[in-house]
C-alpha cells in the first residue's frame, strides 16, 4: 500500500468511527469528523499532513 492510500483509508475510518460515536455515545462524536475534515482542508493547502509523515516512518512508499 502506498501512502496516498493509506491516508485515504484512515480518513475513511475515522469518519466511520465518528457516525459510530454519534449514533452509540454522543452527538458530540462529530467533533471527530470535523477535526478530519479541517486536517484534510488544511493539507491541501500546505502540503503537509501528520499521517503522511507517520505513514512514511513505518515505510510505505510515496
């Protein structure tokens, strides 16, 4: 897997785990989806994501 991927996949579960939250503990699991959205908005524009780097330190490739 490489790493565009990889941040595809975990964006996709954190939103997954967020619908989870709201719908199991509390409306305020949505907080969980924002914090996604704002770090995918906010990597477009800089270039720069946490993931990416974390991904890239246990070796998937770019």
């Amino acid at each position: 897997m490489r790493v565009e991927e990889a941040v595809r996949l975990l964006a996709g579960i954190m939103i997954l785990l967020s619908v989870a939250l709201v719908i199991w503990v509390s409306p305020w699991g949505l907080l969980l989806t924002v914090f996604v959205a704002l770090n995918l908005i906010q990597s477009s524009f800089s270039k720069w994501c946490p993931a990416i780097s974390i991904f890239r330190k246990l070796g998937l490739k770019g």
